[in-house]
C-alpha cells in the first residue's frame, strides 16, 4: 500500500517536473524571440533575417555597430537585471512569506541608491565610473544589515521586518533628495535618470561585470531551494523539522541583497520588477520553489527588456528610463495584489 | 475628584508651557541664522520697520514668513497626524506614510507639466484633490478583507501608494527636465524662500480645518472606545469619520502646497504628546498643534546649522529625526493608546 502510494507520487511529481520543463522551454524560447526583435526595432529597423545572419557570423558587417555595440549590450543587460531583481523579490517573499515583499518596498532598492547618488555626486570626476556599482552594492548591503538589525527582537519577525524597511525606505528617500537638492544641476539629472533606472548606453563592460553576480548567486538559490520550501511553512514548523531559521534567513537575505544591490547598480532603481516577476511564475508554474527560481528570472528578464523595448521605441528619438514602464504596470499590480490578499 | 481636578491644572498649566514654548522657538526662528540678529532689531524691524537697514529686510522679507510658515505647517501636520492616528487605529499613521505627501506631489508636478499651471491657489487646490485621492485610495486598501481596517495592511498600502506616485513623479521628471528644476523645491520639503503671499489661500483653510479638530476632541475620545459603543451612544460614527477625513486632507493637502514633502512631524508629535499628557483627545489636539509648530520651527532652525554655509531641506531634517521613532514604535508592535 505504501509502495503503491509513493510509486504514485513519483509518477504524479514527474508530470509536475514534465510541466515545468515546458513551461521553462516556452518561456525560454519567447525570450530568444523577444531578444531578437529588441535587436532589430529601434531607430533604424533590421531585418530580423539579418541580425540572425549577423549573429550567427555570415553577415556583411554593415550592422555591427548598431548590434554589438548599441542594442546587444542594452538587451543582455536588461534580462540579467530583470532575472536578478526577479529572483531577489522571489526570495523575499519566500523568508518574508509576505506576497507583498520586494526589494523596492523593503528599502534595499532605496539603499542602493543612495549609495550611488554619493557616488554621482561626490567622486564622479575624480574616480572612475565603474566603482558605481560598487558603492551601489555596499549601500543595499548596510541598509539591508541596519533593516535586519532592527527587526532583531528574539528573532525577526517577516511583519516586523517589512515594517521597518518601510521606514528605513522613507529615511532612505530623504537622503536621496538630499543629495540631489545640494548638488549642482549637471550631477542633479543624471542622479534622477539614474534613479529612475535606465539601460541607456549600457556598454560590454556593464554586462560582462553584471555577468558573475548572476551566475553565482541564482544557483545559489537553487541550492537552498528545498529550504524555502519548508520555511514557506512557517517559523515554528520549519524549526520543528531542524531547519535553522534564523541562520538560513539571513543567508537568504544576503543572497537577495547581492542580487538586488547588483542589478540596481548596473541599472538604476528600476522598480517593481521583484514584486511582479515571482507573482507572474507562480501563476504559471507550480508552487515548488526550485521550479520558480529558474522560470522567475526569464520572466523578469522578459519584463525589463520588454519595458525597455517600449521605452526606447514608442516616444522615439526620446529615450525613455525602463523604469517608467515597469513602475506604470507595478504599481496597478501591486494594488491589485493587496485587493487579492485581502484576507491575509 | 481632586486628583481629576489636578490632572486638569497639570493639563492646563502644561498648555500655558507650552505656548511659551512655541514663543522661544519661534524667537529663535527670527533670530537665529547666517546672520544673527539681536531680539530688540527684531522689534524694530516689525514696529518702526527701515527700509535701509539691512536687518530690518531679512526679518520682514525672509525670517518672519519662513517662522510663521514653519509654525503653521508643523501645526497642521501634527493635527492631520494625531486625527490620522485615531481614525485608523494605527500608532504609525501620518500623511506622509500613507501616501498623501507624495499623492499632492505628484498631482502638483503633473500640473506643472502638463497644464502650466503656477499659481499658488491652483496648486492648492490640485493638493487637495491628490491629498483625497490618495488618503481615499489607502484607506480603502487597507479595510478590504474581512477584517476590516488592519494596522499592517493599511501601512503596506500606504507603502504602495507612496511607491507608486513617486514613480510616476520621477518619470515625470525624467522627461521634463526643466520641470524639475522648479519642483525639486517640493520634492524636498522646505519652508525657506516662500513669501508669506503663499501661506494666505491657504491659511483659512487650515485654520478653519483646525478649529473643527479642537471642537471634535469629545466625539474623537468617543470613537475610540470603540464603534460599537459609539453608536449605542447615539454617535453618528460615518459622519465623525468623515469629518476628520476632510479636515485631514485640508491639513495635510494645505501643507503640501505651501512647503512640500515634510515627513515624520505627524507621526512624532502624537505619540509624544500622548506620552506626556494621556489619551484624551481634547487635550491631544490642542498639545499636538504647539508641539508640531515648535518641533518643525527647532527642525527649521537646525536644518540651517549642520551643513553651513548651505541649508538643509527641512524634509531631510525631520525624516532624519523621524525614522527612529518610527523604527522604535515598529519594534514597539502596532497597538495604539499604551
């Protein structure tokens, strides 16, 4: 009898599995399309035969500047951002076990930003840009120590948690206008366009540092995947089964922190996309959270190129932030979401 | 009975202080700043005013709008604070966390943008709208469900709501960059450099809206021993409500038009008054206006010194100041009245 239960239970987890592999490969594959329309639409349209003959080596050459330097750089970087910030907003809902949780609303957004508006103001000049992100990063990491410090009362609380990143995230925005209200107007528009989030005249050099953080760090997730899992139950559960909670949150959270701080540093504070991204994955695929790593951040990816595609195109020759775009859908979202929970 | 009635003269000495209090800082406002000014010009300046001192210019052009500007600001966004508090049963309530600063803004910045607006009593207007829609909308947010109104809902849609008119001013800004440049003034919160032309539109509002607050203090103490009591009481409770939520948005869109974003002044100066003279609300109304025109009148004055020779926006100050509070009562848990 038990034979026959788990034998069914393998067959019915392999189906899942079965499910979930099409879905990725879908998902997979439109983001191949949509890469490939972003190199082909813009100020000047390519053929898309033609980007493919350029891809792939048996072009002319007459379209590399405009797809190597200009549009590939900008599309690369723009998924990887959006898997980041995906995945980050993933793993946060997941330890916070709010679906309201994401790295905008929590401050690490916030604190990132300061970091680099310091940066813009302050050293821009005199140090080189490409210690940005750095000061980005350390700016999520310290306010994301200082929110998890503070939460600390025997243990953290993921409503005690929330609650005062939102503070933290009100203190983090007067420190931002501070910045830009006492800096002279040059610095002042790029910190704003910065803030906004913007891919605008990503280079080889964004991507190829942007590159390791998401290789590291979402495998990483996939490895303490089943650990979500259980904690998803809830504190007391989780300890029950001899997870150490407090340990492997933290872990988590750091590991949230680097994916956010990174993709905030490369690309500006575009918002909202770790709030979407996982909600989107969970309607889709199932409720596991190793399955949702993977699917979560093709969606985010597909959701800052596909904002970006619209930013850079529809008000041509201006060149909107993406992240216009995506806090114009979060946001309605994010109230939809609050209808939706209504009776947490 | 002796002790009530000691308990009141505590109370009502305590209001004296504290309008002696309000006095020294708004005497500390006019004569404190780059340029220090001795008490006895800043009498001159007011009663036998000289064009061609150069004091007499700063007091009558600079100082003294920005003293009473400050004070009637701090004064409103500690009422709009204190009624918020007791309207959503919430200790961490105020205008600026549940969105209604950045509703105003962002209702102000698009009418800039789009429709050229520039005049102070359009722009208070436009507040007010923004004000409403956005406190309307999280209010809304945070009572759907089954159970009703809850303390974290309600913050959690305050936090969105915020998130999402932010956004769309930043976008906004992003785009017009020469907007920006007028507006950052608001964006940052500030009473400096505004004449005292911009306070008048506004003040009757304001003003009226506080007197209705003072004599609402009895029905407030009522609704909060709860809406059941209150009905049985013969209280019209929808009516309360909806009273004190047109005097908030008064206060606190009023504000938002003449100086911008201030944060944290209507979160802080409730808990503290509170703390110091209980939980009756005819006496907290009265206590809640000198404190927040004193605490935003000391901010002001402050915001002048620490980065000297440039000023501080005031928004920064007072969110600087009010983070920890908030931080403590987050850690404290969200029960209100203890």
């Amino acid at each position: 009898m038990t034979k026959l239960s788990s034998i069914k239970n393998k067959s019915k987890s392999n189906q899942l599995n079965k499910k979930s592999l099409v879905t990725f490969l879908i998902l997979f594959l439109f983001s191949l399309l949509l890469i490939l329309l972003c190199l082909s639409v813009g100020s000047s349209f390519i053929h898309p035969f033609n980007v493919i003959n350029h891809l792939i080596g048996s072009g002319t050459g007459e379209y590399d500047f405009v797809i190597n330097t200009l549009r590939l750089p900008r599309v690369s970087l723009g998924f990887m951002v959006g898997a980041a910030l995906g995945v980050s907003g993933l793993i946060l809902q997941g330890i916070i076990r709010n679906p309201l949780a994401s790295p905008d609303i929590i401050g690490i957004t916030g604190g990132a930003s300061v970091g680099a508006i310091i940066f813009i103001v302050s050293f821009m000049g005199t140090v080189s840009v490409q210690w940005l992100p750095l000061a980005a990063l350390l700016g999520a990491a310290i306010v994301a120590v200082f929110t998890y410090a503070m939460s600390w009362k025997d243990g953290v609380t993921p409503i005690r948690l929330v609650l005062i990143g939102i503070g933290v995230a009100a203190a983090m925005n007067a420190l931002t206008t501070m910045m830009i209200v006492l800096s002279d107007t040059y610095s002042t528009s790029t910190a704003y366009l910065w803030l906004t989030g913007s891919l605008y005249a990503a280079k080889w050099q964004d991507v190829n540092s942007m590159l390791p953080w998401i290789v590291i760090f979402i495998p990483l997730t996939l490895l303490f995947s089943r650990i979500v899992n259980v904690k998803q139950l809830g504190d007391d559960i989780a300890t029950a089964l001899g997870v150490r909670v407090q340990l492997y949150r933290m872990l988590l959270l750091f590991i949230s922190v680097a994916l956010a701080g990174s993709a905030v540093a490369y690309a500006g504070g575009i918002g909202f996309v770790g709030l979407i991204a996982p909600h989107i994955a969970r309607m889709i695929a199932n409720r596991s959270f190793a399955v949702l790593v993977p699917i979560t951040a093709l969606i985010g990816g597909i959701i800052v190129v596909l904002a970006d595609l619209v930013a850079r195109t529809a008000f041509l020759p201006l060149d909107i932030p993406a992240g216009v775009f995506t806090s114009g859908i979060g946001a309605p979202f994010f109230i939809y979401l609050l209808y939706k929970n209504r009776n947490m | 009975m002796k002790s009530l009635l000691s308990r009141k003269s505590y109370k009502i000495i305590s209001i004296i202080f504290s309008f002696f209090l309000f006095v020294f800082t708004f005497l500390l406002s006019i004569t404190l700043g780059q340029t220090p000014i001795p008490l006895d010009t800043v009498f001159d300046a007011i009663f036998n005013y000289d064009g061609s001192i150069t004091e007499h210019i700063i007091i009558t052009t600079s100082r003294l709008s920005r003293a009473l500007i400050a004070a009637v600001i701090g004064s409103s966004l500690a009422i709009a604070g204190a009624l918020m508090q007791a309207l959503t049963k919430n200790p961490l309530a105020a205008p600026d966390i549940f969105g209604i600063n950045a509703g105003a803004l962002f209702f102000i910045v698009v009418s800039v943008t789009f429709f050229s607006v520039s005049s102070l009593v359009h722009y208070m207007w436009i507040a007010f709208l923004g004000a409403g829609i956005s406190g309307g909308l999280v209010y809304l947010l945070g009572s759907l469900g089954k159970d009703g109104l809850s303390p974290v809902k309600i913050v959690l849609a305050g936090a969105a709501i915020t998130a999402l008119f932010v956004s769309f001013t930043q976008g906004l800004l992003v785009i017009d960059e020469q907007g920006l440049q007028s507006v950052l003034f608001w964006l940052a919160g500030s009473v400096a450099g505004r004449s005292i032309d911009m306070l008048l539109p506004v003040l009757p509002f304001i003003i009226s809206a506080g007197i209705v607050a003072l004599f609402l203090g009895g029905s407030i103490n009522i609704l909060m021993s709860g809406e059941d009591v209150a009905k049985s009481l013969g209280q019209k409770t929808g009516l309360i409500k909806a009273v004190m939520g047109i005097i908030i948005i008064f206060l606190a869109g009023g504000s938002v038009a003449v100086a911008g974003s201030i944060g944290f002044i209507g979160l802080i100066v409730p808990h503290m008054v509170r703390g110091l003279f209980g939980s009756d609300y005819r006496w907290i109304i009265p206590f809640s206006a000198l404190f927040g025109a004193s605490l935003l009148l000391l901010a002001d004055v402050a915001a002048r010194f620490v980065i000297m020779p440039q000023e501080m926006p005031i928004g920064v100050m007072t969110a600087l100041l009010g983070t920890p509070f908030f931080i403590y009562i987050a850690r404290r848990g969200l029960k209100i009245n203890d």
